[in-house]
C-alpha cells in the first residue's frame, strides 16, 4: 500500500475521534448540525453577490471597493431594517416602492453608472430578480435590443469566476461586506484574536496564510449575518435564478473519454492491454501448475479444496477483469474488484489462522445457502426453477450432506464481519481501498452513481449540475494495478503458508503519465 507521510497533519477529524451510535460514526459537528440546513456557497450565496462581481470585474477591485462605500451610503439613507444592507442582490428588493422612488430620484448618475452599465441589461433576463427596478428601461432601449448569447456569455463570466468561492476573486468579493457591519457598529472582534491585527492592512501588505485568515473571518461572518436574518423565504432570488436559468440555456453534458491524468490515456492503452494479457496467461499457467504439482488428502480433502476453490475464483475473477476491456471502466471494475477482495480476505484467513472449525463452518454455511434455496422453491414457488434451471428436488441431490442434517445459517459463516477478518488475514489495507469503496458499486449507491452512471453539465448558468449518461467511464490504472496486487498478495501467503510453487513475475502497471498510481497498491 501507499506510504504514510509523517509530516502530514490531519485535515478532518480521525477516525478514532469519531462516536460510534448504532451503525453510524458521527463526527464531533454531525449532532449539532443534524437541525441546521446547511448553506452551500454556489447554490444559495453566489447570486446574491453578482452586483459586487461585475462592479469588480468591470471597473477593478480596488476601485469597486470605493464604488460599493458610496452607493450603500446612498442606500442606507432609504434602509429602514433592522439589520444592515450588504449590497446583495436581495437588499435591493427589500426597499418599498416609495424608497425606491426616493433612491432614483437621488441616485440616478449612481445607479445608470454602476448598477445599470455593469449588471442591469444581463438581469433584464431575470425579470424577477429583486434588484430589477434598478435597471434603467430607458438606456436599455437607448442601447438596443438585449442579445441573450452576449449578456449570458457574460454572466456566465461572473458566475465562473465566483464559483470557486475562496480563491483571489471570490474571497475578495465576499470579504468587501465586512465594510458595512463595521460602519454600523454592528461587529466587534475581541481582543486578542490575530485577525485584529490584519484587518486594517487588509489586503495590502499580507501574506497569503494572512489574507486567507481575514477572509475565512469575513466568510464565516457575514454567512451568520445572512442566516440571522429575519426573512420568509432567505434565498428566494437564488432558488429563481438557478431554475430561471433552465428556461435560458440548454445543457451541456460532458461526456468522459478515456483520457489522461489519472484514467488511461491512449497513448498509454496498448502497452498496458499488453501487459495485462501476458499477465493473464501467466495467471492461468500457475494455477495449472497448481493442479499437476499439489496433492490433496484423498482421505479428507475438503480442507485443500476450499483453498483450492478460492484461489481459482481469484485467478478466475483477476483474469476476467484482465482480459475483457469491456469491464475496465470505473463502475465495472468496482463490480469486479469487491468479490475479488472478498474472495482473497477469505482465502487469505483461512490460510493464516483458518482452525478446522471455521473450515467446517465455511463447507456448512454454504450447504446450508443451497438446502435454504432448495426449501424456497420446495414451499414456496414448487413450479419454479433455479437459476441452473432445477427443481427443489435436483438442488436437494447437489447437496453433500443429507439435508435434515443441514443447518442454515443467516449471518456470516465466519462470525465476524468483513473487516475483522481482513484484519486476522493482514488484509486491513485491501478492505480500507478496495473492499469497502468497491461495495458502493456492488450496489449502486451514490458515491458510484455520481462516479459512473452521471456526468457534468458543462454549462455554469446550470450549477454544473449531474446529467444521466451511457458513456463508458474511464479505466482507471489503479483498478488494474488493485485486482494484480490482490491476486500477487494471495500468491504470496499461499507460497509462505500452504507451500504453493513459485509463480511467474507479472509485469509492472505502471504508467508514465500518473506515476503514483503505482505506489498506491504496490507494497
């Protein structure tokens, strides 16, 4: 497996800090936030702060900055709330008619020069944005007919360059509010925090890690001013302009290729197919030699032959994936590489601390599968057949034991969930990477439906939302690289425990490209 970096400090909280309840882990923050909606940057605060980006991005962020001062200057004279205007999209709406009036009346040069010119003639194409009054229906007809592609190729810039919501731009952007509570008086920071010290210098003179600090305080700060609010409906301008944006722009699915980077590229895909399709007779010629070299007990020789059993599904299994292109791609190879590991943690047990017990045990929970399907069919549905095509009486014949003698047992036949035997077996590793991300494409939960069955649509406008798709995901090299050092680790406690020969070396994965991959798996 991939080294452990020493130095690396942890971002998340541990695993060992983590509340078991039931069959949750719960992180320190998941109870206090189980009541709390979340608010999400992208889909509720970015439109909010379109005006302050295209001021920004219209006439230079220093000179925004000034810009912004005075028009919420001019503003407040009208503001009759209790809690402070930021000069977000919805304060614009919170004005009654008869302010609104007054504010024109007063502002007009302010608002045509710096809400109209860098904002109005695209949210002319959101005719039920708050902040339309402010658009100057006069100079839009002056000015010619709206052109959707152009004021939408613009507001596809805005968006694009908020997005990230941390970076220069956007955490520049969303710190410019601070302005405003501290005008008011209505924040004060106490003594002793570094954050006093930078917010004057802000944000000339700071080192990144400083300007990074002032604006996590402006984020965190402003994102509670919003949510303290007292307002029906908090993101109502956003909740139209996402959806609104449906009705203006078609979708952009992006379909995965299999390209570079972490997925195989191309010019990558022959040697490895090569490589793979040695590495695959390789594997059938071992386990050959498997049966013409090793001698079971002809006496009892249920013990080899569970062995025998498991490592031919695992060189099955490993050769299928191998060979066959068509089960590379992410969501298969997940399918494939989950009963491989299952198989190999089992096999991998049974070989190192495997008592004649649990042998029993495994031989009994399956006999004990087949008498239950036997019963099903005999109670149940008497007219079907099995998946074989047999009756109740045929699956009762292929069971060694006299069925009465048989018991069935419900749980697992080992007593012990997946991961503890990976761990008796010394396979912890493969079940962390493999075993247990793999199971989310055995069942198609959404980690893999995100991954494999949904692409991005590439429009902003559409909050890069998830589209169905039928193109093959990428092959990814370290599915490959997983399935050979799963087969490999097995040949290997096989070759120490039971006495197997020594096989073949199996050429190395590893591709130019993304050399770490085949770090990940290898030791």
């Amino acid at each position: 497996m991939g080294k452990r970096h020493k130095n690396r400090r942890p971002v998340f909280t541990p695993l060992a800090s983590q509340k078991r309840v039931g069959s949750r882990l719960q992180g320190p923050l998941s109870t206090a936030g189980s009541n709390i909606e979340l608010v999400d940057w992208l889909r509720d605060l970015l439109p909010e702060h379109l005006w302050l980006a295209a001021l920004a991005d219209g006439i230079g962020m220093g000179a925004a900055v000034g810009v912004y001062n005075a028009f919420m200057d001019a503003l407040d004279e009208f503001w009759t709330h209790k809690f402070v205007a930021l000069g977000l999209l919805s304060d614009f709406g919170l004005l009654s008619r008869d302010e609104r009036a007054s504010f024109l009346q007063k502002n007009s040069q302010l608002v045509d020069e710096y809400f109209h010119r860098p904002l109005g003639r695209i949210l002319s194409l959101y005719p039920d944005n708050p902040a339309f009054w402010l658009t100057n229906s006069k100079l839009l007809e002056s000015e010619g007919s709206v052109d959707p592609f152009v004021e939408l190729a613009r507001m596809r810039r805005l968006v694009t360059l908020l997005a990230p919501g941390k970076d220069q731009f956007a955490g520049r952007i969303r710190a410019i509010p601070l302005n405003r509570l501290f005008k008011h008086n209505k924040l004060f920071v106490a003594k002793g925090l570094a954050v006093i010290d930078l917010l004057p210098k802000y944000p000339m003179g700071l080192t990144d890690e400083e300007l990074f600090l002032v604006e996590s305080f402006a984020r965190s700060t402003i994102r509670i001013t919003i949510e303290h609010r007292e307002q029906p409906d908090l993101f109502a301008w956003s909740k139209y302009f996402w959806r609104h944006n449906y009705d203006l722009l078609p979708c952009q699915p992006v379909e995965r290729k299999v390209v570079g980077g972490n997925p195989v590229g191309s010019e990558n895909a022959q040697r490895l197919t090569v490589c793979l399709q040695g590495n695959a007779i390789a594997a059938r010629e071992y386990l050959q030699e498997l049966r013409a070299k090793l001698r079971l007990d002809l006496y009892d020789p249920s013990h080899g032959e569970v062995l025998f059993g498991l490592f031919a599904r695992l060189t099955r299994l490993y050769v299928l994936m191998v060979e066959d292109p068509y089960l590379w791609a992410r969501d298969v190879s997940g399918i494939m590489l989950r009963p491989l590991a299952e198989t190999a943690i089992t096999f991998s047990y049974l070989c190192k601390a495997g008592s004649t017990e649990d042998f029993k045990r495994f031989i009994e929970y399956g006999e004990g599968q087949q008498k239950l399907l036997m019963l099903h069919l005999q109670d149940h549905h008497p007219d079907e057949r099995s998946l074989e095509g047999q009756s109740s009486e045929q699956v009762a014949e292929e069971i060694d034991i006299w069925p009465e003698l048989v018991d069935i047992e419900l749980g697992s036949w080992s007593k012990k969930d997946a991961r503890r035997l990976a761990r008796d077996a010394g396979l912890e590793d493969f079940y962390r990477l493999v075993f247990s991300p793999a199971s989310s494409d055995l069942h198609g939960s959404w980690l893999s439906l995100k991954s494999s069955n949904l692409v991005r649509c590439a429009e902003p406008l559409h909050r890069w939302h998830r589209l169905p798709t039928f193109s093959e995901p990428p092959f990814f090299v370290n599915t490959a690289i997983a399935a050979q050092a799963i087969y490999l680790r097995c040949r290997e406690v096989a070759i120490m425990s039971l006495g197997y020969p020594p096989g073949a070396n199996l050429q190395d994965l590893t591709v130019d490209e993304s050399p770490r991959d085949s770090k990940n798996f290898a030791e």
